[in-house]
C-alpha cells in the first residue's frame, strides 16, 4: 500500500500509554494525527513520515477547532481514537474530570463532525458498572450505575457517543486494566513494588487475597483498536465492545505468581480481615493527611476487598472475530514485568512513577498558548524598544536595517521561542541563534547588539506572561521556559563571536 492510499487517523491522548503503544504498532498502516498535550521529543516516539503531531488541550475549543479544520482541508480523516482523559487512584472529586472528560469529549465530538468519518472509537471503562453479583458476570449490556467521578464522566461519554452516531458511526470500548511488561498499571505497581520489599506489610493481603479484576496486556488492546477499525464496514453506527479477558486475576494469584518469579518459591500471604484492613488503611490515610504524604491504598478501595469482577465479551469476540493472545495473559507476562523489574529496576520505577503521577496540569501549554495570544502585542513592544532613538547605542546596526526585514527577524525569533516553549525543544532556537550570529559577524553586528535583542525579548515576554498568568502561579516555570531558553541562545551567540575572532590554531583544536 503506498502512503498515497493509507487510511488517516485521528488519536487524542497520544502522549499517553495506550495511545503511543498504538501509533508505535500501526503507525506504517495510517496517516495519523497525533493530538496529545506533551511532545513527540517528551514521549519518546520517533518522528515518522506518518505521524503529525499537534500540541493541544483537548477543553481548549480554539485549538481543537484549529487543528480540524486543518485535517478538513487536508482531505478529512477516516478514524477518530478518542483516548485523552483525566484519571488519577484517589477518587476524589477534581475539576479536571468535568474540563476533560466531560467538556473536552464534547469538544472532540462536536469539532469532529466536518471530518467524514467512518468510525470514531470512544474509550470507556469496565469500571462504569459496578461489580458483578457473586457467580454473574460484567457484559456489554451491563447497567452504567457506578458513581464515583471517573466512572461518571465515562458514562457521560459513553452518552455522547450514542448521541453522535447518529452523524458518524461511533464504537464505544470499555478497557479492563492495562499493563505492559513494564507494569505500567498504577495498582499492579504498588502491589509489586511492595511484595518484592522488606517492608513490614510486603506480605499481607487484604481479605481472603480474591480481590480480583481482569487484566488486558497493551498488545492486546491496541490489536482490538485496529481490529475494529479493520472491521469497521460490518459494524453498528453505534455498539458498545469490551476489550478484556473474561477472566479476572485475583491478589493472592498475583501474589504466588510473583513472590515465585522473585524469590523462587511463592511466599505464604498473610491474610488481614477485611475489617482491620479497613481500619488500618484509615489510619495511616489519616496520618498521611496530617505529613501531607498520603498512602496509595485509599478507604474507598476497601469496599472491594475480596470482590470479583467477571467478564463476559462473548459479543465482542463474535463480533470482532477476535480471540485473546494466550502468551499476554497475566500468567505469562507477570514474569517479563518482574524480570524488566529486576535488571532494569531505575527506569522500571521511572516508567511506573510517571504512569502513576500523572498531572493534568501542562504549563507549557498555557505558557504558549499566552504566547500566541498575545504575539502581535509582544514584538510590536519588542520592535518599539530597539527602534527607540534613546536606546541607538544598544541598537544601532539593528536601527539600520530595513523595517520590514527586522519585524520578520523579531517574528522568527519569537515563533521559535514559542516552539520550543510548547514542545520543550531548545536546540532549535539555540541552533538558529549561532547561525544567525555568524551572519550579523559578517554584517557588523556587535555582540552586545545581538545579545541585547534576545535578552530584551526574554524580559518582554516575562513581563507580559506575570502580568497575564498571575493567577496561575507559574513564575518559576515562565522563567525556565523563557529565560533560560534565551540564555541557550546567547551562549550560542557568544560561542560563534568568540570563534570568530580566535586564532586559526585555537579554531582548528575547537573543531577536533
């Protein structure tokens, strides 16, 4: 198939686990979209011919509208994976769950309509039901009544997409718990991080240890994604698939499977009734409140000590003509993620913490979006400074050059500044910044002249970022993200003049 003939696909949540294992896996079969609120470089997804990136919230109306219109123009876009939302472990009640996941979803529904698509993908979650009876199982058909925040906003999804698919066929998935041979699942993680410790409670187990929830390895959820995409022709305008086993894998066999992978043999568990385990977890949430450290295991978890939860994606797997992969099941990978554990423990733990402390706050993407809205503003004050008759020492050689040419080269200057605020690439700018100098070397510029105009525009912007973002308490990462940015670009600047005017011997040894 050449790349003329490749389906396009939109995905939001790129940056995040699922969507980067997608576009990693499927990115020779589509041209995609990627929309994610961390970069390319940040994620660590090589650049590809297939893959665009697009910074962007998706509770930002103007740059979702920006970048659809884009894709409009563009030809429009077969598929929409819709991934981005707001998830943290401690249940508790965050505006971040309505901005994302209720008002940016809407968003995403609403800008997506001039696409023409032929499916569009919402993920849900298994945990929009609550657990199953005793001896029954969770389906497709199951009642949405569970009522905690994340579980809400899912479900109010879930409602937009029936809504929709009377405009583009829309599928909604409902994921049970990811992982990768890295773990990358925010419990599994504790679970195993505190059963191969030292720590007093390394061995005891909630309950009877039959806690249990179903597991889906990364590979098999991204396939059931390009599954239904592959399959999209056959399917309802509207159908609700589950992307799980049917099984679910309980603590106590985690526990065996692991201690055994750690130690050789699995560890005899020590069984805490559910009512001390209640207690104890409150208490220690308790003292964590007071430190300002509060532990993972939260008193709501408590409620499903020794619960089940059952799955039955018969319909999914009829449907989709899709079986699970025997070798990713938590038997079988439970041994790679402790083997990742054990030989590469640093980044292990540096993979895990991340997908666990996930913040939904991107200053950089406030400090650019500032940027944006406020460019003609800044270098119309950056242009008056330099053109200033009482400033002609500071300026001259730039107060010499045309009008025109300067506004261009105070606009390529700020745009990179900008780039690099929104991406957190720095050698871009710096790396313009040497060649630019070796050109003014050339024209006359003194250094001071070169330098002076990067610094003034640093403190242009910082001063018109404090006065716009008081109320966002971002000092600190306004001044990394520009002044610092600029003070790259300044060394470089120095760097080039100081070539310049150095002897052939010492530019030859620099060189080497």
């Amino acid at each position: 198939m050449s790349d003329q003939q490749l389906p396009t696909l939109v995905i939001t949540g790129a940056s995040g686990f699922i969507g980067r294992h997608f576009i990693e896996a499927y990115k020779a079969n589509f041209h995609i979209y990627a929309i994610a609120r961390r970069s390319q470089q940040e994620v660590g997804i090589p650049r590809h011919k297939n893959i665009t990136w697009l910074l962007a919230d998706i509770a930002d109306r103007g740059s979702i509208h920006k970048i659809m219109e884009m894709i409009q123009k563009g030809g429009g876009a077969d598929y929409f994976i819709h991934l981005a939302a707001f998830f943290d472990f401690s249940n508790e009640s965050n505006e971040e769950y309505e901005r994302t996941n209720v008002v940016g979803t809407e968003i995403i529904f609403e800008e997506a309509a001039c696409l023409d698509l032929k499916r569009f993908i919402f993920a849900s979650s298994l945990v929009v039901s609550e657990f199953p009876q005793p001896g029954e199982r969770l389906n497709e058909n199951s009642p949405l009544d569970a009522d905690f925040p994340y579980a809400v906003t899912k479900i109010a999804g879930e409602a937009m997409a029936k809504k929709w698919s009377e405009i583009y066929p829309c599928t909604v998935v409902r994921f049970a718990a990811v992982f990768s041979d890295w773990c990358e699942y925010g419990p599994l993680y504790k679970f195993l991080n505190t059963w191969s410790s030292k720590s007093w409670k390394s061995n005891i187990l909630g309950g009877q240890g039959k806690s249990a929830v179903p597991y889906i390895h990364i590979v098999c959820l991204v396939r059931i994604l390009n599954s239904i995409l592959d399959n999209s022709a056959k399917l309802k305008p509207h159908d609700v698939l589950i992307a799980s086993p049917d099984e679910s894998t309980s603590h106590q066999e985690l526990y065996d499977l692991s201690t055994r992978f750690l130690y050789g043999s699995s560890q005899r568990a020590i069984h805490m009734p559910k009512v001390l385990s209640r207690i104890g977890v409150r208490l220690f949430d308790l003292v964590g409140r007071l430190i300002g450290h509060r532990p993972f295991e939260r008193p709501w978890m408590m409620k499903y000590i020794d619960e089940r939860m059952d799955v039955d994606a018969s319909y999914t797997r009829s449907v989709l003509n899709w079986e699970m992969i025997s070798r990713f099941t938590p038997e079988r990978r439970i041994l790679h993620v402790i083997e990742h554990m054990k030989t590469f423990p640093v980044e292990w733990h540096q993979k895990n913490t991340l997908a666990l402390h996930k913040s939904p706050d991107r200053p950089n993407l406030i400090i650019s979006e500032a940027l944006m809205h406020h460019e003609h503003e800044i270098l119309e004050d950056l242009q008056g400074h330099v053109l200033d008759p009482q400033h002609r020492d500071r300026f001259l050689s730039y107060q010499n050059m045309d009008p025109e040419k300067l506004t261009f080269y105070l606009s390529i200057v700020f745009n990179l500044l900008k780039v690099s605020v929104r991406t957190g690439d720095r050698l871009s700018l710096a790396n313009y910044a040497r060649f630019i100098a070796s050109i003014r070397i050339h024209e006359g510029f003194k250094l001071h002249e070169v330098i002076d105009v990067y610094q003034s525009l640093s403190d242009k912007i910082i001063q018109n970022l404090q006065k716009q973002l008081s109320h966002k308490n971002l000092e600190q990462r306004i001044h990394d993200d520009i002044d610092l940015t600029i003070q790259m670009a300044i060394d470089e600047i120095e760097d080039a003049y100081d070539l310049a005017i150095a002897p052939p011997s010492y530019i030859r040894f620099h060189d080497r």
